[in-house]
C-alpha cells in the first residue's frame, strides 16, 4: 500500500515538474541556454588548451564536485501523514525505500554536470587511474552523503551543519585522491563512520513533524527556483522590510496621494517589500554578469543583456498583479487605468535603472563598443510595453 501511495505521488511531483518545465524551458530560453552551453563549453575546451598542470586546478575540480554530490531528500510527505499514517509506521520502510530511489534520481543532473566539467579540467595534468579513482569516489560519496543527510534530518544533529561538514569532508578526501588514488580507501572509511554514526543518532521512530516540515520546506523551495522564470501563485510568500530600500521609497503627501499617483507609489513599496523578487533580480543580474564576464564575447554579451531583461520583466509583472487584485482596489477603488498608468510608469522606471545596470557590466567587458548600450533600455521598454499589454488582455478576459 505504502510503495503504491508514494508512486502516486511521485507521478504527481513529475507532472507539476514537467508543468512548470515547459514554462521555463521555452523556445526563448532554450535558444539562450543552447548558445550559452556552446559558448561556454568552448570557452572551457580552449582554456584547458592553454593551461599547465597545477594544484588549482585539483582544488577547482574537487571543490566543484564536493558542492555538487550533496543529494536532494525528497520524502513528498503532506502535513495528514502525520496523522492517518501514523499506524502505518511499522509498514513504512518500503515507502522510505521508494523515496531514496528517487530522490538519488532527482539529484542526479548536478553531479554529472559537474563532474563533466570537472573531469575536461583534469584532463590536464593527470592519467586515467587518477580520474576514474576521482569519478568512482564522487559515485561512493553521493550515495554515502545521502544516507548521512537523509539521517541528520531525522535526528537532533543540525541539517546546515551536516551538509557543510559532508562538503568539507567530500572536498578534502577528492583533493587527496587527486594526489595519491590511494587515498580513496580512508576517505570512505571516514565517510562510512561517520554514516554509522549518524546512523546512531537518527531516532528509532519516524520525526514525523520534522520531515513533513522539511519536504514542504524544500517543496517551497523548489517553487521559489521555479518562480525566477515564471509565475508561481500558491507560493508560500511572506513580505519583508528591507530598510536599506527605505530612501528609495518616496512618501507622497497631501493632494499628491491621489487616485492618479497611489498605485505608483504602492508598486514601488511593493516591490520594496517583496519576499522574493528584489532578491531574485539581483541575482539574475549577477548570474547574467558572470556568464558575460566569463564568456567575454560581444555578441553573446548582448544576447544575454537582451535576455536578462527579457526574464527580469517577466518577473515584475507579479506585482501588477498583487496590487491590482488585493486589498487597495476594494478600500480605494479607481477606475483600472490609473492602476495600469502607475504600473507602466514605474515599471518603466525600474527597467530603466536594471537596463543601466546591465549597461555598466557590458561597458566593463567591451568599453570599445559603449554605443551598443543604448540598445538596452530600448529593448526593456519595448518588451516591458508588450508584457504589460498581455497582462491587460489576461485581465480584460477575466473580467466580467
């Protein structure tokens, strides 16, 4: 019963994936990611061309896998588990057996992604001994580190703790393999006690409260990645004071709070105040910097300038539509197109300042080609001019 329960579930789990992966996997972004790859892997290859046996490049490799070979523990546990399968606890493991299946499985594209990478540096410097004796202990140590995670979390040991002693450990037995294929015999033994040991501390009974509160968390988790690139309504959002926003926040006063500027100021604290989203262009602005400074070449920098702010404003529009449909439309209501100027002047106002942001990181890569940064806040207000409009449409059909 328990093994059918959790296969129901996990087809669930790959349905909402496969749901919101269409979504983000988009003929935009896939185009972007093709290029990006392409870009980057040759970029790689031409490096390791040029570069000369040395331990930097035994601690990039090592550090890279080490970050990478810590498992996701997915249990897909609801908060009623904790009371209509409490009975059930005796016949649970076969449960807990399909969830270790697949959340080695879920975890699984990281590792061979930095592994690859990891592999093309080591190339450089090392025979064929060494690299499979480095391949075939990241394989031990994914398996070894999810047992030990999978444990810490139902024992009083600290999960954040844990999981930065298994990157240490992972980091320094990989960078003594790298020297010596040898060392690959203590560096299990070590691994496998302190498995054993987190073991001994895991509670002979099921902390039911405390996995339910971590799959939901990592659930919630896994929302907040997939709402960089889309809408996710039902995530769980709380808003935040950040006081370092606070000069930027004009307070309008007397007749200039009007039916005609309220929305604009209440998009600004919105945004302000937000949970997630300042958080989120921030760091899609340096993942974008990075890859430009990387790469380094212009074409490609412009692709990704273009693109960035392409995924940036189709973030934005989520305050739209927290302010249009909430609580101030029915304490203050207005006519809609106020509610739709104000958006447009200060979404235009934000993109503005994110397309000059872009336009310093690019000027820092390729100041003989500064003209090009007029291209950039060109294209975010055209492209912030056409989402907006397709957002309205949405609203106008909804409407009664």
């Amino acid at each position: 019963m328990t093994e059918g329960l959790f296969r129901e579930r996990m087809n669930a789990d790959i349905e909402r994936r496969s749901y919101y992966g269409k979504f983000i996997f988009n003929s935009h972004f896939l185009i972007f990611l093709t290029i990006a790859s392409g870009f980057f892997l040759y970029s790689l290859l031409s490096l390791i061309q040029t570069l000369e046996p040395s331990l930097w490049q035994d601690i990039a490799a090592a550090l890279l896998v080490s970050i990478t070979i810590i498992p996701a523990y997915r249990t897909l546990l609801k908060r009623a588990d904790g009371v209509f399968l409490l009975p059930y606890e005796a016949k649970f493991s076969r449960y807990m057996t399909s969830a270790d299946r697949y959340s080695l499985t879920l975890g699984l594209a990281k590792p061979v992604i930095g592994g690859i990478v990891a592999v093309l540096l080591l190339t450089v410097g090392h025979g064929i001994v060494q690299i499979l004796s480095f391949i075939a202990a990241g394989i031990i140590f994914y398996v070894m580190n999810y047992h030990i995670k999978k444990a810490a979390i139902n024992s009083d040991l600290s999960n954040a703790g844990v999981i930065t002693m298994l990157m240490a450990l992972s980091f320094i037995s990989l960078l003594l393999i790298l020297q010596h294929p040898l060392w690959i015999v203590p560096a299990v033994i070590v691994i496998y006690m302190l498995m054993g040991y987190a073991k001994k501390r895991s509670h002979s009974q099921l902390d039911w409260s405390t996995l339910i509160d971590y799959e939901e968390a990592q659930l919630n988790k896994y929302y907040q990645n997939v709402a960089l690139f889309t809408n996710v309504s039902h995530i769980d959002k709380q808003f935040k004071r950040r006081r370092y926003l606070d000069p930027f926040l004009w307070k309008p006063k007397g007749n200039a709070f009007s039916k005609e500027r309220m929305y604009e100021y209440l998009f600004y604290r919105t945004f302000a105040r937000d949970h997630d989203l300042p958080m989120i262009i921030l760091r899609l602005i340096l993942l974008f910097g990075i890859v430009m400074v990387w790469i380094g070449n212009l074409y490609l920098s412009v692709i990704i300038v273009l693109f960035g702010i392409y995924i940036i404003v189709l973030q934005m529009s989520q305050i739209y539509t927290a302010q249009a449909y909430l609580l101030w439309p029915k304490v203050w209501p207005v006519d809609r197109s106020f509610i739709q100027k104000s958006y447009i002047t200060y979404s235009h106002k934000l993109v503005f300042v994110i397309a000059v942001i872009f336009s310093l990181i690019f000027l820092g890569v390729h100041l003989q080609y500064f003209y090009l940064v007029l291209l950039f806040p060109l294209w975010g207000y055209i492209i912030n001019r056409t989402l907006s409009r397709t957002v309205y449409k949405k609203e106008q059909e909804l409407s009664d």
